[in-house]
C-alpha cells in the first residue's frame, strides 16, 4: 500500500474526477477511490471528513474543468459573440 503521507486532497479529487469521467455520473464510494491509489479507506478521512464533503471537492473541480473548456472553446470573444 502507498504511504497516506503520498496522497494529497487535490490528488484524491484528481482520481475521483477522474473515475466519474471514466465510469458514470456517480461519484465514487471512498472504497473505490482509496483502492485506486492503494491506500485504507479510513486514510482518506484525513483530507474529506465525510462524503459530502468529498462530493462537493469534485464538483467544484468538474464545475472549474467545464468553465475552462467553456472559455477555450469560445476563445477571446466577448460574451455576445460566444
């Protein structure tokens, strides 16, 4: 197993983020994301206190993912061009 001291929340989001564009809507359990990156479920408590939490992080990284593809694909038009 990784050493809990090798993961980060940002990375943790990363993976989530990651499952949830690979395998559906739904957010991943803990379980799912812990065995990813070969740590104990209980290793992820220490960055996300409870699931909603969890889920929050990973939209609001999915929310600043779209909103940066949103502003390369209308590129440097104002708002009434895109």
């Amino acid at each position: 197993m990784a050493y809990p001291a090798k993961i980060s929340r940002a990375l943790i989001v990363q993976i989530a983020l990651r499952m949830v564009e690979e395998d559906g809507e739904e957010p991943p359990s803990l379980r799912a994301i812990a065995r990813r990156l070969n740590v104990a479920t209980n290793a992820l408590y220490n960055y996300f206190p409870d699931r909603a939490d969890l889920n929050a992080a990973i939209a609001l990284a999915g929310s600043r993912k779209m909103l940066s593809a949103v502003k390369r694909a209308i590129g440097g038009a104002d708002s009434r061009e895109a």
